[in-house]
C-alpha cells in the first residue's frame, strides 16, 4: 500500500518513555529532558537512588518504576501507568542494554541469547507497544534508538552486543518508512564512553581509540544528551538516520 | 589459586601438566616452543589471544566441557603460568 506522502508536522515530544533510565547514558536524558520541561518516564531494572530523588523532586512530571525490559507485560503496565499520570506518551527513548565482554568463542550460548533479547527483542517489543498506543489515539511521535558505533565498526569481544546494535540501527530506517511520517524514528551512536559498557575494551584498546580520535577524547554522555533532545523536540526533517557522536574517531 | 592444588579433581579435568602439554602444541604448530618456565613472557614467545582461544578450545575437546569466560580477565594474562592458572581455575568454575 503505497501512501501519499504525510505532509502534517511531528509535533516536540511533551512525554517521554526513556527505558534503562537509572544510570549513565539514560539517566543524563532524563535529566536533561526534564531540564527542558518535557515529562519524562523512566523505568530501569533497579530504580537507583539518583532516579528516586529526580521523581521526588518533580513528582508532577516524572514517573519511575522498575520493570526489567525483557518484561513486556510489566512494559505494558508502566506504560498505563505513564498514561494515567502524565498523559499520553508522544516520545520514546530505547536506551535499555547490557553490554558484552567476552570473545563470541568463549561467550555462553544462553549469553548470547540474553544479549539478543534485551538490546534488540525487548526495544522492538517496547517500540511495537508504544507506536500502537500512539497510532490508536492519532498522535504524532518520536522515536530515539540509542545505538552504538560498534553498529558499525568491528570491535573484538562485542560480536552479539554489535549485532543487536546494528538491527536496530536497520529497524529505525524501515521504522521510519513504515510510519510514513506519522513519526520521526532516529538512532543515536555513540562511540565508547570511558565508563560504564568501556570496560569491556580494556585500558589499551581505549587508548588506542583516543589516539585514533580528531577530538582526542572519549564521549561523555553530556555530549550525547543534546542531539537525543534535539531529536525529540526541534523541529528537523531528520528521519531514519544514524547520528554518530563519536569525536570522528571512526571517520 | 594455590589452595585448589589440594582440592580433588574431577573425573574429566585436566591437570596443569596436561594443559602444559597441549599449550606445547599449540606453539609447535606454528613452528614456536614452549619454555620450561612457567615465568616466561607471553610476548616473547609469540603467545597470542587467539592462541589462548585455540588452548581453551582444545581443552574443551578434551573434557567435552564448554569453557566461557569474560575477555577482561584474559587482560591480567602475561606469562605462561598464568595460561595455566586461568585454565586450570576455569575447570571449577
């Protein structure tokens, strides 16, 4: 069925599910989204004490809860719960992932498994959720993957986390062409930050990134947080891409 | 590490003296030996981590047993005895 073209705006997302918001990368987003006065909703494996005081501190427009990703039921219920307290989501943000350290020789079937159905199952589960709820109610949306540069590039030790970053890379391109304009989807990559998933490269590949690196240095999630709200709430044409903040370390 | 030299071993694990020997291998066939030393550089003996993948992986065929580990501890690795640690340790794991 071919469509003519959808000419009506994406309206600035005004509530955003943001998944594995607790921590690092995810926790820097719903903070930065809450700066800008967007309402935000944050569920995480285990709600960390720093995710407990932004809720506590903006209690009209935060709502947090701990639902593990691969939980779709529990997904589904937060997502009511979202709805209830701060009305209809018009934003997502896939930033729920568990990263890799181990050679794909060496690294357990079951992991492998695991890995798959957190970073690359369990997003397309929550998208296919939340794109229901927003087409059923004729909302316009947006959808932010964040993803990574081992997406692609090749990097020892990261075979199925690389895997899963690529399809969902390819996911926000047919995603896109599918919501024919209804909503904006776009991923983000960062490259390797120094902290959190890096330690799966060891000081020495680091290094070597570093060295390789225009801006000589790692990315922070400060320098992430503001392309993901850009995405969410300027008015661009920018849809189905890849946005690489990575220092050019890749170039 | 030391207090598992007492422990028991499982019907089909293998001895440090049997994994010494098949890392023997894996450097015969690229032309390399194996130095009697357990202290002896990896670097310097050409030992690399793909190599560790093949030893690990030859060890596996031997006990019918997956070995999986996690790469940073292969970091840590620098010497022969160290090879032989890592793998003796990862049978009881």
């Amino acid at each position: 069925m071919s469509d003519p073209a959808d000419t009506q705006l994406v309206p600035p997302s005004s509530v955003v599910l943001v998944s594995g918001g607790s921590r690092g990368l995810g926790l820097a987003i719903v903070t930065d989204l809450l700066d800008a006065g967007v309402r935000v909703a944050a569920f995480a494996r285990t709600v960390t004490p720093e995710l407990t005081k932004l809720a506590a501190e903006r209690p009209d427009r935060v709502h947090v809860g701990s639902v593990d990703v691969t939980d779709l039921r529990a997904a589904q219920g937060f997502v009511r719960e979202v709805e209830q307290r701060l009305g209809p989501i018009d934003g997502l943000v896939n930033n729920a992932a568990i990263g890799q350290d181990s050679l794909h020789v060496h690294t357990a079937t079951d992991d492998i498994a695991r890995i798959i159905e957190t970073n690359l199952t369990a997003p397309l589960q929550l998208t296919r959720l939340v794109v229901r709820r927003m087409l059923g109610k004729g909302l316009r949306g947006r959808i932010v993957n964040i993803t990574s540069i081992c997406a692609q590039r090749g990097f020892p030790g990261l075979v199925a986390y690389s895997a899963t970053k690529g399809g969902m890379d390819a996911a926000t391109r047919s995603l896109a062409r599918e919501l024919g304009g209804r909503m904006l989807v776009n991923a983000v990559a960062p490259g390797f930050f120094a902290s959190e998933m890096s330690a799966v490269l060891g000081p020495t590949q680091l290094d070597q990134i570093v060295r390789r690196t225009p801006t000589g240095h790692l990315t922070e999630p400060v320098e992430v947080v503001p392309v993901v709200r850009m995405l969410l709430r300027e008015h661009t044409n920018i849809n189905g891409q890849v946005i690489v903040v990575d220092g050019a370390a890749s170039i | 590490m030391h207090s598992l030299g007492c422990r028991l071993r499982r019907m089909n694990e293998l001895s440090r003296a049997q994994i010494r020997d098949l890392m023997a291998q894996v450097l015969k066939n690229q032309d390399k030996e194996l130095p009697a030393d357990d202290a002896a550089q990896l670097r310097e003996i050409g030992f690399r981590s793909l190599d560790f993948s093949e030893l690990a992986l030859r060890v596996e065929d031997e006990t019918g047993e997956e070995l999986n580990f996690d790469a940073p501890g292969l970091r840590r690795i620098a010497t022969v005895g160290d090879v032989l640690d890592f793998l003796v340790e990862l049978q009881h794991q």
